[in-house]
C-alpha cells in the first residue's frame, strides 16, 4: 500500500504505508491511496480538501462524502 499526502503550507508529497504512519494528521491536506484496495477509510482530518481513492473498492461502498473525490 501507498499513500501519499500533503501538508498545509508544504508543497511536498509524502510517502507512506499506512494511514497510522501518518503524523500531524490534523493537517493534511491531501490523500492520494488510489489503488490500494481499500474496503474502508479512517477518520479524515477536517483540513482535508483533496481525497483520491478511486479504484478501490471501498469507493463502490461509499453514499456520501464531504469532499471532493476524484
């Protein structure tokens, strides 16, 4: 599994292999675990405005998200 993410204010993408690696989680501001089949997510951070999870397959389970999802 990979999952990348962004901070607020850092232009870098970070590389990770699990959603518990993830420090400072209340100020990411981008997931990208496109393909990583994925049934479920955690918790998103409130500063979150970029989610990208297609092809997994939690993305046919999912009814509705306050956020952007490409």
């Amino acid at each position: 599994m990979v999952i990348k993410i962004k901070y607020q204010n850092d232009h870098t993408e970070y590389y990770l292999n699990s959603f518990d690696k993830i420090k400072n989680y209340d100020n990411v501001v981008y997931i990208n675990c496109y393909e990583n089949k994925l049934t479920v997510l955690p918790k998103l951070p409130n500063s979150l405005e970029t989610l990208i999870c297609d092809s997994n397959p939690l993305i046919k389970n999912l009814r509705y998200i306050n956020i952007f999802i490409y």
